[in-house]
C-alpha cells in the first residue's frame, strides 16, 4: 500500500506530518470555547405584549388569537402556544428544525407588524425575539447592606456594579432580581379629593403642565446665540407637596391639601433576598457564543477587585454559578479520557509484553485526539461534555489499529523477518482491515451525526468527533506507526521473563480456543441456538429496562417554585416565603439561597415566588457523608409540602429546559374551558395516585377573584361622563400609573399616582372615584357601574390555537417513560370524546429523540452494510459480520439493567457506537479467513487457523476499547450520571459481542458458505452460475498453505 511504504522508506516526512496534525490540534485545542453542550440555534419566536391593566380574557381576544392567526400562516411552524393573563399575553411559535430561524424571526415580526393598527393602541409595542437557551443567568449576584434600604441597595446596584459589570468581555445582558427602584409616589386621598371637587384628571393634567422641561429657542447675536431651556421640573420630592392641582373659591389647592408625596418603589409587587437578607440580585447572561467558564472567571475577578472599594457594610456574594458545574463536569470528562487511555495502554503492554511496543501504539491516543481538536476548532465546535464524551468513546478505538499493525508486525518479525520488511508486509496484511474497520465506523457516526430533532443538534457535534478521530486513528497506524515499527522494532533478541510468560499464557488461550472453536464446527446447531437465546434474552432485558430523556443529575443547584392561592398579596406570600427559607437554613447541605418575589419577565405574579438554591459542592458532600441532590431534593419536598396554603415545586436546573418546566408535560385540548377544568381535575386526581409521580400541578388558573364592572352605557351617555374616562380614572387611582417623570443626578424616575392603601382594600372603595362630566360637574362614579364578585381565570393558555391545560409533574424513582405510560392510560380511562392530547416539554423531546435515534440506528447498520459490501466486493460476507450486533445487544441492556440503569438517549447513543465497534472484531475474523482460503486452505482449516491468529489482536481491541470507556461507565464526579449509561451500555455490549462472536461468527461464516455452494449448485443446473470473484480466489491455490506454530512473540 503507497501510505504504509512512503512512510517507512521517509521516516522524515511521517515525523513532520503527524508533527503539524500535534501543532495545529494544540492550537485548536487552546482556543476552543468551553460550553455544557454544544451550541445551538433553537427554532423557537417569543412574542411578549404587555396591555396595562387588561384582563386575560380582552388579552385573549384583541391581542393572543389576533397574532397568533397571523403567525400560523408562516412558513414551517410545528407547535404555537401562548399565555393570556392579566396585563399581558406570551405567544411562542416553535418551527421545525430544518426552517432557518433567522428568516422565521422576521417573517413573524412582518406579520405582526401588518397587524399592529388592529391591535389596542394601549398595548405596548410587541417584544419579538429568538428563544435563547443562553439568555438564562450563568450566575446570580446578591447585593446585601444591613442598613440601606432595597431601593438604595437597588440604586447602588444598577448605577455602579451593573456598570461597571457590562463591561466585562462575553457578557451580554445584566438582569435585575427584585428591582426595587426609585419612584416619586402621590398618594391621594378619596375623601379629600371629593371635598375639594377634585378628579384624577385634574391631578394628571396639572402634573405635566407643570413639571415640564421645554427648550423654548434661542437668542442669536452677531457673535454669539443663547440655546434657551425653560426648567420647569420639580428638582425635589417634596416639591412636588407644593404643586397646585386647582383653585377653589379663589384659593390654590395644592397636592399636600389632597394627597402626599413621598419617596418610594416604582412597585410593592415584588421583593428579594439572600440567605433571609434583603437583597438584589444581578442575573449575569453571557453572549450566545462567548465561553461559560470564562464569563463567570471574569466575573469573579472584578467581584475580587470591586470589593475593597465598596461602601462600608455592602456584600457582594456569588448566589448561583453554573459555571462550577459546567467547569467540574468538562474537567470530569477530560480525567475520563486521560484514565480512558491510561487503561488502553495497560492493556496493549500487558498483552504485547513489550514496552517498546506499547509505546508505539500509546502515542497513537495523544496524536489522533489533538489532530481532533485542530479540525473541530476550524468547525467551530466548543470543547463540551458531548463532544470531549465522543472523544473517551474514541480512545479504545483509536488505539484499535495501531494494536493490529504492531502485533501483525510483530508476528512477522517473529518468522524471521527484518523490522522494515516486517513493518511493510505486516501493514499491507492488515492495511485493508483497518480501513475497512474505520469505514464502518464512519457510516455509523456520520446518522448519528445527522439525527434529526432537537437532539440531534446536541449531538451532531458528537458525531462528526468520533468520526474525525477515528479517522486520523487509521491515518496514524498507517504512517506513524509503521515508520516507528521499523525504526524501533529488531530482530528477535533473548526473551525476558514477560515476554515469556506472555507468549506462554497466549499460546495456551488459542490453542484451548482452537479446540472450543473444533467442537463448535461440529455442533452447528446448537451453536446457532446459542445466538437465537442470546437475542430472545434481549429483547427481555430491553422490555425490563426503564426509559426516560436523560438520567437525573446533580448539578449542586435546586429551583423552587412556590405558589399560594389566587388573589394572595405580597405580604401573604411573603409570610409563607419565609417559612421556606427557615427549612432551607436548617438543611445541612444548603450553602446559599436566593428568594424572590415578582420575578417574571412578563406578568409579574405576586401570589408566585421562585428560590435558587445552592449545594454545597458534591466531593464536598461525598467527604462529609451528606446526601446527594435527589435525596435532598425528595427531603425538602416531604417538608415543604406541610406548609398550609401554599404550593411547592422543587425542580433541576435544566441546559436545555428553562423555567420551570418539569419533565412530564401533558396537554389536554377542549373549547370548553369548564371541560377543561372538570378533566384537569379527574386527571391530576389520579395522577396523585400514581407512586413517583410528585409536584402534579396544571398551568389552569380559573378560581382569581375579579370584581366585574359592567359600564351602564345610557346612563353614562346621559350624565355626559366619557367611558375612557372612567376606565382611566379606576386603572390610575386603584392600579398606578406613571403620569410623569423626576430627574436626579441625571437619572430619569416615575412619578407614580395612586390612591393610598387605606382608599383600595375592598371594592366599594370605588364609591369613592368621582369624574368630570362634559359640563364640569363631578359625578360619582358607581353611578354608572354596576358591580359583580366573581371569580375568573388568572391567565388561559391555548395549544395549536385550541384552549389548553397542561399538566405537569416531577418525577421520584420514576422512568419518564413509564409515567407518560400511566398518564396516557388515566387519560383513556377520564378524558371524554370531545378532549385531544398532546405531548409538550421533555416529554415530546424525548419521544421525538427516541424516534430519531431508532432510525440513526436503522441507518447505521444499512450504511455498514453497504460499506463492508463495497469493501468485500461481496454482498454475503457483510451478514456475517453484522451477526455480531445482536450478539452485542445482550450485554449492553443486560449491563444496564444489572447496574440499575434506564435505557435514555445516552444509552442509546452507546447502542449506536456499538454497531461500529462490535463490528470491527467479525471483519478481522472473516477479513482473515479469507486470506487464508485465497492461499488454498480449505474452508475448515481456514477458519480454526486465522481464528486463532486473529485471537489475540481481537482479545486486545476489545479490551482495550473497554478500558477506553472503563472511565465512564465507573465516572462519579460531576456529570457523570449522564455519560455512565454510554459507558455501561458500550462495555457490556463489546463484552458480550467479543465472546460471542469468537465461537458464533466462525461458525455462521460456514453456515452462510455452505448456503452460498448450494445456491451456486442451483444455479449452475439452471445454467444460470456467475463468474464470482471468490470462486476466482480458490482456484489461485489448489493446495492448503502448511500450517507451522506461531513462534513468540517478536517484539523487543
């Protein structure tokens, strides 16, 4: 072969190639960023519209169904739900992968925009954007002082560390938690108001008549001009105490007559802290392509230096970081892959008996690994848990060729040859082998590569990783290391004491495997028998195992989400805040917690409250003998269940999930919003009842308690009053509303009008609103109201533009595949005709990956097919080889299923590598085989003679591709709950498939031969017989080679 022989003849030129692949993959290795998951664009249009004082059902019909009826007509959505709730509507628009996101988020803003006059002029402008996965806090910082209060803590926080904190490199946004900031707030007093025949209108029309600043021109001379500014704003909160609203009876009414103003916060709805002190927090959202660990590095320094300079009693405290996981898990990965080659090389020595040789085929490992990193970095891939998990799964295959070109030399050298005809010979021998092995690895990795569905995003860069390692693994064995075998490699020198006892224990293991392999030729049957058990068994095991997405983790951080009952009040929700955090405070392995309130992007929810909490870190834990996250998590969640009136959710930090989205989410669709209710009710009922499934909850919210003012229009019409009017004095005296601007040390503040909270506790206080008419005369406005109590829906959600209630719940000890089992079943046994249902969340995403994946499979094995076909000029010989892959399956999802694991997307990922490297075994075996029946060897023989030869090379891939993923499958720090399936899945598989197909390959080779003579006989009687190429290959050479006794091993 020309790479093998150029290499030896130019040993200089080999050197100088694999040394650029070095140089260029240290580069690219230095550069690369470091993520938790590759990035990925996510086909999803947020579109969020906030309509002041709006009730969910005018949300629903003048703005939701009106832009969502336009958005469904664009090209390639998939799913579009959407949240009408009080003040607001969320529309979110899911396209399918293949639509390019980009041109998607602009159709939408087109469509929307064609539509903007038909929307209420109320509204403010729709907000439409690309959903992020980054966009969500890396860290969160809280800001503490024991002494200030939050709106000076809140001043200090945005006007100085925000600032100084945007600077920094890789950050994209700065969020505030808790944001309390500055407003002037007018409190008014009904009665004061009436007794001085004054309406709100008066208020607000004297307010920006009065506080106004006007450039007003200017003055221009020969040789200079004046810019002229009339200042007419109040330069104090107090001045504002002195305003005069109206005269009566020829003397001024100023505001203090009629009201108060005072300093305070733009709004009471929401409010934070850290550890149980008061706090703000700064949510830090790194850019979309900027490095995790890097940003929060950043960070962390300028913390450092901020913090000697900071006003005496301020703390500065890191609250959350997701960096620690993300840095731990990526550090895990990489100790995976050392240890992972650590172990292939033992396993090389041990097996070789020659340091010299195992040398050569370790450095294969270093060199194939940075060759990686140079292309993935020119692919602009990041250096993640997905891809650094293909590379551990790459260590024992990469090693794979390099172990078979040493040994074949090394048996070459053994007979008497020189190194370099040695090296030479015993390359070319097995130069087809190894590319054919490496081939059929491709053809698996490239679907995996390609899968379709959002995990396939994830994994694509998986794929292409393995693909490219393994590529330049077969590059390297075929350059390097035959230069190197014949550089170091020498003549057969006296044995030591391991190499003897090497080739001793080696010859006795095939000699003993010969004989087995003897008995199984004679028992056919029984050995076919085996390999139909072993696939009946299986598929049991399959059937035993539990699925889910993704194994639960401990990521050292827990999302609470707490929720009392509609219509409760800040100070309500505080109360019961507060006996969660005195749990969290006795909880040993809590290091930090952050809880707020109002801290929705959206619809600020004050009956909602959320918490980060932080664990200690896990080695941490491990070392004192404190729980993992699951167990503190299924703890917290049997205390804070015990709290009276209040809803607790306990949830994981997701990379790819945000909110608090859970696990199992199932839709029901209905019109009738009363069905709806009745059918969520029955559902969550038993689902309750359901061992494992836990927080059941449902996004239908229909029991807020809502005062309805119908508007008796006649007698408004009558009496002259404006409906505006009246609508605008309830929303601004029992709502707020921001009439006018304070500046201050040249930052702009609301000036906020309400009434005060004694004037809007219950709803007769409306009595207490007067309006203008159009003769000027003040007129009650319960005059033309007509008041109802009822109860209403919070927000109502709609699916595909149906209404929709979602359930959703956490699962304990539970597979997600066997919950959504049991939900479908409640499902058929509650819901009516009239109901349909969908998957939503983890739950679609895991049906779609696990259907994605089956035909990643199914394309794998035809690809293989196709390739060994191609390579064997022969369409029989590729059965034989992939009978190895039901003979792999047994161990894999037995390994599972005795390790206590569940069959998920990274187990079946394992699966899929599987059907690669169970594979290369059977193709050195028939690969072999064949060339001894080309020599003239008859079929039998042939088959016992190269199995045998083929013993060892097959026994040292094996184990060594075990050991590669030794790391995973045993992995304990951070992420490995994740990458453990692969590695469990892969290394029992290739236990199972090597043993097997040993003595089972062997003997389907002369089942399927003896098939192919008789079919050759039918058509040679139908005088139908082509000529075939191996029939060729026998007649080359009548007589069988002579077989001698391999000699030791070679290697010095």
């Amino acid at each position: 072969m020309f790479l093998p022989e150029v290499s030896i003849r130019r040993p200089v030129l080999a050197a100088v190639m694999t040394t650029v692949l070095i140089v260029f993959g240290i580069i690219g290795l230095m550069r690369l960023p470091v993520r938790e998951l590759p990035d990925v664009d996510w086909p999803i249009v947020n579109i969020n519209v906030t309509y002041p004082g709006a009730s969910p059902e005018i949300v629903e019909t003048e703005v939701t169904d009106k832009i969502e009826e336009v958005v469904n007509t664009v090209e390639g959505i998939k799913t579009l739900r959407s949240v009408s709730a009080e003040g607001g509507a969320s529309i979110t628009a899911e396209f399918e992968l293949e639509r390019d996101i980009d041109v998607a988020a602009q159709d939408v803003r087109d469509k929307v925009s064609a539509i903007r006059r038909d929307l209420p002029d109320e509204i403010d402008e729709p907000r439409i954007q690309k959903f992020d996965i980054d966009a969500q806090a890396i860290m969160w910082i809280a800001v503490t002082h024991p002494e200030k209060s939050r709106i000076e803590i809140n001043d200090f926080t945005e006007n100085v560390l925000k600032d100084r904190l945007e600077k920094l490199k890789g950050i994209g946004e700065i969020t505030i938690g808790g944001q309390t900031r500055f407003a002037v707030r007018l409190w008014l007093d009904a009665e004061r108001l009436a007794a001085y025949d004054i309406t709100i209108n008066d208020v607000a029309r004297a307010l920006r008549s009065e506080n106004v600043e006007i450039p007003s021109g200017r003055i221009e001379g020969q040789l200079r001009e004046y810019v002229i500014k009339t200042e007419g704003q109040f330069k104090s909160v107090g001045a504002f105490n002195d305003l005069i609203v109206a005269y009566r009876g020829g003397a001024p009414v100023r505001l203090r007559d009629v009201g108060e103003a005072t300093p305070g916060p733009e709004s009471y709805r929401a409010l934070a802290r850290f550890n149980g002190i008061p706090s703000i927090g700064l949510g830090i959202v790194k850019q979309s392509q900027a490095n995790t660990v890097a940003v929060a590095d950043a960070v962390k320094a300028e913390l450092d230096k901020l913090r000697p300079d900071l006003p005496p009693g301020y703390e500065v405290t890191v609250a959350f970081d997701a960096s620690e996981y993300v840095r731990e898990s990526v550090d895990q990965a990489k100790e995976s892959l050392i240890q992972g080659a650590i172990l292939a090389s033992l396993v090389v020595f041990v097996f070789l008996g020659s340091v010299r040789g195992s040398i050569i085929v370790a450095i294969a490992i270093p060199t194939s690994i940075l060759a990686a990193f140079g292309v993935m970095y020119f692919l602009d891939f990041t250096l993640n848990n997905l891809t650094l998990l293909g590379l551990v799964i790459a260590v024992g295959v990469i090693v794979d060729d390099a172990i078979v070109v040493v040994e074949n030399t090394s048996r070459h050298i053994s007979l008497g040859k020189g190194p370099v005809q040695a090296s030479l010979t015993g390359t070319n021998e097995v130069a087809f082998a190894a590319i054919a092995t490496t081939l059929a690895l491709d053809a698996v990795f490239i679907p995996v590569a390609f899968v379709t569905g959002l995990i396939g995003r994830f994994f694509f860069e998986f794929g292409l990783t393995v693909f490219i390692s393994v590529s330049f693994s077969t590059f390297i064995a075929l350059s390097l290391t035959p230069m190197l075998n014949s550089q170091f490699f020498s003549a057969r020198k006296e044995e030591g004491f391991l190499l003897k006892t090497v080739d001793s224990w080696e010859r006795r293991m095939r000699e003993g495997y010969r004989s087995a392999l003897r008995v199984c030729l004679r028992h056919r049957a029984l050995m076919v028998a085996v390999g139909l058990a072993s696939v009946i068994i299986s598929v049991f095991f399959f059937l035993s195992l539990g699925t889910e997405m993704t194994p639960p983790e401990d990521r050292g951080s827990i999302i609470i989400f707490m929720k009392g009952p509609q219509g409760a009040t800040v100070q309500y929700t505080d109360k019961y805040l507060r006996e969660v955090e005195a749990i969290l405070q006795e909880t040993p392995e809590v290091r930090t917690f952050f809880t707020a309130i109002g801290m929705s992007r959206t619809v600020s929810k004050v009956n909602e409250a959320m918490s980060f909490v932080r664990l200690h870190p896990l080695r941490e834990r491990q070392a004192k003998g404190q729980r993992r996250q699951q167990e503190v998590m299924a703890d917290l969640r049997s205390k804070l269940n015990q709290i009276p009136g209040f809803l607790v959710f306990l949830t994981e930090p997701s990379p790819i999930q945000q909110g608090r989205n859970k696990p199992v989410q199932f839709v029901l669709l209905n019109p009738d919003i009363d069905a709806l209710r009745e059918g969520a009710e029955n559902m969550m009922a038993d689902m309750n009842q359901v061992p494992g499934l836990v927080d059941v909850d449902s996004d239908l919210e229909i029991n807020k308690p809502k005062l309805r003012v119908e508007v008796d229009r006649n007698r408004a019409a009558d009496m002259g009053i404006s409906i505006a009017d009246a609508a605008q004095a309830m929303r601004v005296l029992l709502g707020g509303d921001d009439i006018t601007d304070f500046k201050e040390g040249g930052e702009s503040y609301e000036v906020v009008v309400q009434f005060k909270a004694a004037d809007r506790e219950v709803p007769k206080h409306i009595d207490d609103i007067y309006v203008r008419n159009v003769k000027g005369e003040l007129i009650r406005l319960s005059s033309i109201l007509n008041f109802e109590e009822t109860v209403g829906p919070a927000e109502i959600n709609r699916f595909n533009r149906q209404r929709s209630v979602t359930l959703t719940a956490n699962t304990e000890n539970l597979p997600l595949g066997e919950a959504l089992e049991k939900i479908n079943a409640i499902s058929e046994r509650r819901l009516t005709g009239e109901f349909s249902t969908a998957l939503a969340g983890t739950s679609e995403t895991m049906m779609e990956s696990f259907t994605a994946l089956l035909m990643a499979l199914l394309l794998s094995v035809v690809f293989t097919y196709l390739v060994l076909a191609a390579q064997f000029n022969s369409f029989v010989h590729p059965f034989t080889i992939l009978l190895a892959l039901p003979l792999a399956f047994i161990g894999s999802f037995g390994a599972l299923l005795l390790a206590g694991m569940t069959f998920n997307i990274f187990s079946f990922i394992g699966i899929i590598v599987l059907v690669g490297i169970a594979t290369k075994n059977s193709i050195l075996l028939v690969e072999f085989i064949n060339q001894r029946r080309r020599q003239g060897m008859p079929r039998r023989e042939a088959v016992i003679e190269a199995s045998g030869i083929r013993l060892r090379p097959i026994l040292m891939t094996a184990i060594s591709t075990i050991g590669g993923v030794l790391p995973i499958a045993l992995g304990l720090g951070a992420g490995a709950e994740s990458r453990r399936p692969m590695g469990v899945a892969t290394a029992g598989g290739l236990i199972s498939s090597t043993l097997l197909t040993l003595f089972i390959v062997p003997v389907a080779y002369s089942l399927i031969d003896d098939f192919g003579q008789r079919f050759v006989k039918l058509l040679e009687k139908l005088h139908l017989k082509p000529v075939h190429a191996s029939e060729e290959d026998e007649r080359l050479r009548p007589g069988p080679e002579p077989a001698s006794p391999r000699p030791p091993s070679a290697v010095g």
